[in-house]
C-alpha cells in the first residue's frame, strides 16, 4: 500500500527533527521527509533542500507540503512550481499540529486531497 | 545609454554586490529592529555567491546574466530575499529574452519583475516592503522614455525613505504591528542599493 508523502520545511533543521520524532513515535509506514534549515543548516528555507524532499517523499498518491513561515511557503512554492511532478499540495495549517493529523490520515491511506480538506477542517 | 549590454549588467551586479558587502552591519542592524535580523548576512552572501557565478564568464546576453543572478540568489540567501530577488531576476531574464534591451524593454522588465514579486509575497505597494521602492521605480521608468540615472536614483531614495513611516503589514515586520513605524525596511534599503547602482551604471556608460 502506498501512502501520500509528507514533506516538513522549516527554518530551523532542529524543529522538523523533533516534529518527525514526534509524529513516528505514531506513524510509521508514511513517507516522511525534511526540509529545515538553510544548505548550510542554518537559519532559513533551501528551495533544493524541499526539491530533494519532495523527490524522496513522491508517491503514486503525491506529496504534501507543510511550512512554517513566511519565505518558507515562498520556496515551498518555487519548488512546486520547479518540480516535473504533478499532485503535490501546499497545506496552510500549523506545522506540528497540522503535520501530525496530515501523517496520521495518510497512515489510513487517504487521498492527496482529503489530507488537505481534514487540514482545512481542523485548523 | 540606449541599449543596456552584457557589460553593463555585471558591473550593475558589481556595484551592488559592493554596496551590499559595504552596507552588511547596517543592512542588520535595520532587520535586528524589525525583523529576524539576517537580512545582511543573508544579501551579503546571496551577492558574493553571484560575483563568484558571473565572474569571468562570456555572456552573449544580458538575460543569460539575469538567469544566473536569480538561480544563485534563490538558493543562497536563506530568508525571504533569496525567493523575492531570485523571482525579480528571474522575470528580468525572461522578459529580456531574445532582444536588444533599450529602455522600453528595461521598463517592461521592471514592470514584470515588480508583478513578480507581488505575486510571490502576496504584498502590494504600502506594504512596507520592497514592493514599494520597485514600485516607485517602475512608475519612474514607465514616465521616462530614456534611461535616465538620476529619475530612477531620487525614485528609489524617496521610496526607500518613506518606508519609515509605514506600519508593515507584510514579511516579518507584520508580527511587530505599529511598532514597525519609525523603522526603515530593510528590504527597501537592499533594493534601493541594486536601483542606486543601476543608476550609476546609467550615468556612466555612454
């Protein structure tokens, strides 16, 4: 069985560190991928760093992207729009929050866009 | 100057990539106030990491330079910069494509690359951010039918000065609400040193 992929960008590569061990103390089978931090790890979003995440998280149900601020969201965009593939989302919903309920309801094999309609609901 | 060239365009990025390197403490300082405090460093590094890509390269086009000028700044500046400025050079690029750049051609591209960051932030002009000194420089462009250095240097000055008294309601500073107001935005001083360097450029290139 295949799950929708997750991909978790933040500023900081310690903030969506905690946030996957938090979500696998749960969820285990769902594709999960991080995005934080500058090339260098610093401070700050790397549109290649999302690429390779989307590449590493892509199912055949797609991807779901979740951002934490601001220019977060704008290299989350510029890698969709960079990217060959199709069915990727961007969630607007709390990181942690949001990502937890997108990996659970992926864990129950559910669509790329009910992931995103229980996040619009939720939050 | 009636076409704008391959020479023109890196010694635009020189200059900037100067005053950038020149102005990094201040550049900081502005962004420690209202901001995350990075923008410096961050336009700093974005600008070296460009001087290193253009240095030495045979250009055939002014767009070619562009194109590179946004690749290296979209994945070298970590902060909302790096997406901004990598989408304005970018539409630089894509609109200069495939033709001499006179200065109707310039005005279109400033006009694209303005739409383009619009789009990419979700701002608009008043915003407090560097949609207004673009903003301003393409209203300067559009009245001026030749390249005119000193229109497009007062254009940007004025609207990177009156930043100051704006609330932001957009980028980092949005957070800060009217504690924002008497604070100049940094994004607005970092593009007020690229229109002042173009100006120079005009100014001196025959």
């Amino acid at each position: 069985m295949s799950y929708v992929g997750i991909v978790l960008i933040s500023h900081s590569p310690k903030v969506v560190e905690g946030i996957e061990d938090i979500i696998r103390q749960v969820i285990k089978d769902v594709p999960i991928e991080l995005a934080g931090g500058t090339d260098e790890d610093e401070i700050g979003t790397s549109i290649e760093k999302i690429q390779t995440a989307i590449d590493k998280a892509y199912s055949d149900k797609g991807v779901l992207l979740m951002y934490d601020l601001g220019s977060a969201k704008m290299n989350a965009e510029m890698a969709v729009e960079m990217s060959d593939m199709e069915n990727i989302k961007i969630a607007e919903a709390p990181l942690l929050e949001g990502s937890y309920v997108a990996a659970v309801e992926s864990g129950m094999g559910k669509s790329l866009e009910e992931l995103v309609a229980a996040l619009e609901k939720g939050f | 100057m009636d076409i704008f060239q391959v020479g023109h365009a890196l010694e635009w990025m020189a200059k900037t990539n100067e005053k950038v390197q020149d102005n990094k403490e201040y550049l900081t300082s502005l962004d420690q106030a209202i901001g995350d405090g990075d923008h410096g460093i961050n336009m700093a590094r974005g600008f070296e990491e460009v001087m290193k890509k253009i240095n030495g390269v045979a250009y055939q086009h002014v767009a070619d330079v562009m194109k590179d000028v946004a690749m290296t700044l979209m994945s070298k500046v970590g902060g909302a910069a790096g997406p901004l400025y990598g989408t304005a050079f970018l539409k630089l690029s894509m609109t200069f494509k495939g033709s001499e750049v006179d200065n109707a051609s310039f005005s279109k591209g400033i006009e694209d690359a303005l739409n383009g960051v619009k789009q990419r932030g979700k701002a608009d002009v008043g915003e407090k951010t560097l949609v207004d000194v673009w903003t301003a420089v393409a209203n300067a462009f559009r009245e001026n039918k030749g390249f005119g250095g000193e229109v497009i240097l007062q254009a940007a000055k004025s609207a990177m000065e009156d930043s100051k008294d704006i609330k932001a309601t957009k980028g980092r500073a949005a957070y800060l609400g009217d504690r924002s107001i008497g604070h100049l935005d940094p994004g607005s001083v970092s593009s007020f040193y690229l229109f002042e360097s173009l100006a120079e450029v005009i100014n001196e290139g025959a």
